[in-house]
C-alpha cells in the first residue's frame, strides 16, 4: 500500500509541474530542518563537554578484572563539580611493552582503548563504575597502564 502511494506520488512529481515545485519547496524545508537539528545537536554536545573541566572529576580505585567472557574496568568517579552532573565519561587507557630491567621511559605502545563509563554522578557526590573494556596485550617485557580522562560530558 505504501510502495503504491509513492509510486503515484512519483508520478505526479514527474508530470504535474505544481506538485514538482511543491514536493521540491517541501524537500527544502526537510534538507533545511534537518540541518538545524544536526548543528544544534553539535552544539548542545560541546557545551555539555566545556561545563566540567577534567580537574574537577577524579577517578580511583581502579582495577580490572573479568565478569564471565568479558573484560571490564571498575572503580570510583568522583564530581567535585558543585554545578553540573556527569552524565558520561570517555577514558582513553595506553598499553605499553617495557623492557624489564630498561629505562621506562623506552616503552613501546601496543594498544589504545577508549571505554565509556555510562555512570550519572551528581554534583558533589561519587558513584561506582564498571565499563567494558578489550583484552589487554600481551607485552614482551612487562605490560605498563597508562589512563588519562579523554571527554567529560555533563547535563
């Protein structure tokens, strides 16, 4: 039944040169709509990122572990924010091959991850997390962690 409507509609777009110039005038008012929702959309998002600088969120007791098939991150988000709440965070977590023994500072990055932590934490309080996270490498000497807050998104 659909499939009939817009092949008549089709039609009529072709042959009757006012439904032509109205369905046209109406796409262009779509395309223009849709444009606006894109870029407000853009714009709320960097505006929830730019309300909690990274300082004012602290993240602790993390550790790794396994839950079934899975591999997951946990530990503790603190807001310090007193304004606005967390509505989620993107972590970004290096893995690097050291040699044992070797200079630290010589270490190789293997892997990156980026996990989000879907956690809302309220202004001045603290919230447990758990987040998804790939397998980590294998590392030839020893596996050294670095994590550093990659995006804070507030409400």
């Amino acid at each position: 039944m659909v499939w009939l409507f817009l092949i008549v509609l089709l039609l009529l777009i072709i042959f009757v040169p006012a439904v032509r110039a109205i369905s046209l005038g109406l796409l262009a008012l779509a395309v223009i709509g849709i444009l606006l929702i894109w870029g407000y959309s853009s714009y709320s998002k960097s505006i929830a990122r730019a309300k909690i600088p990274h300082s004012e969120v602290i993240i602790s007791d993390m550790r790794e572990g396994n839950e079934y098939s899975s591999h997951k991150l946990y530990g503790r988000v603190t807001n310090k924010s007193q304004h606005y709440d967390i509505s989620n965070i993107q972590l970004s977590i290096v893995y690097k091959d050291c040699e044992i023994g070797g200079d630290s500072s010589k270490c190789i990055v293997i892997k990156e991850d980026n996990p989000y932590i879907f956690e809302t934490v309220p202004a001045g309080q603290a919230r447990d997390f758990s987040a998804y996270i790939s397998d980590p490498p294998i590392a030839k000497g020893y596996l050294k962690r670095e994590w550093f807050i990659d995006v804070v998104e507030a409400n």
